[in-house]
C-alpha cells in the first residue's frame, strides 16, 4: 500500500484567498502504459460531505471506457507522456455525458469510498450557496494492484 496524496478544500472563511477552480475530470491510470485494472484508490471522508460541501464526484461505470476516454486524451493533449498517469479528461468528452452522468456522492464522516483507478472521478467545490463552516476535509490514498477478482462476469472489462 502507498500513500500519495492529500485532498481538501479550505474552511468558508478563507476560501476567498485560494484559487479553488471547478471540477476537474480525470482518470489516474494511462490506457497506453498501464492498461487493465492495476490499483484500486481510496479516499475516508472526514467529515460529512453532500453538495453544499463539495466532494468526490464520479462517472458510474467509465472504467469500462477507459481504452476510448484514453485514446481521446492523447487527441486532446498529444504531448502526454506514456509515463504519467493523471489525465485530464477533455471538458467536452462524450464520457462525461452519455451513459452515465456525473455523480456527486454523500458521505458520513468516516465512510470509505474505493475506486478502480480507470475510473473518470474528481473533487468539486462547494455547489451552490448554503455552506457550513468546516476545516478541511478529505483525505485520499492510491493502493497498488493485490486484488482477487473472484466473480466470473467481467464486469471490470473495457
């Protein structure tokens, strides 16, 4: 297991001097390098989060699409290394739209979330008005490969 990142997003009451930006859709496995299921990331929430909070949001089933999502990256930036792993996924990328839409997902200080690492996913600001006054609140950790896909359906395949 590894640990290689920290995720948060400022209390309300300071947030003005960070540059939060919006939603930034990404997959944190290269198609071209590493293709197949290779790590399963995390993220423990600290705190409650739903949408007046910002959160973890993700793209149910993209895994499935991550040989296509890949293919249109390079189309997009052609001077992706074959090394790095974040891709940043096209704003306009037909992933984001059709079939599965965008998902944000609540969570209770404490809950879990695992992902396969093909998956489109990203952290989003605050949406909308209503905020409450937190510290920050997310941390997020990737694992490497050691899983048993037990089940005889495919339902990791592209």
């Amino acid at each position: 297991a590894s640990f290689e990142a920290f995720s948060m997003f400022p209390p309300k009451e300071v947030e003005a001097a960070w540059s939060l930006g919006e939603a930034w859709f990404h997959t944190d496995q290269n198609g071209v390098s590493r293709p197949g299921l290779q790590t399963i990331q995390s993220l423990t929430s600290l705190y409650d989060q739903d949408a007046s909070s910002g959160g973890f949001v993700v793209v149910p089933r993209s895994q499935r699409k991550h040989t296509a999502v890949t293919k249109r990256v390079y189309k997009a930036a052609p001077q992706t290394a074959s090394a790095q792993q974040f891709l940043m996924v096209p704003p306009n990328d037909p992933i984001l739209f059709k079939p599965h839409r965008p998902q944000f997902v609540r969570t209770k200080a404490g809950d879990s979330i695992l992902w396969d690492s093909r998956t489109v996913h990203c952290s989003t600001p605050p949406l909308g008005e209503q905020r409450p006054r937190t510290p920050p609140r997310v941390a997020a950790a990737e694992f490497p490969r050691r899983v048993s896909l037990a089940s005889s359906d495919d339902s990791h395949g592209e």
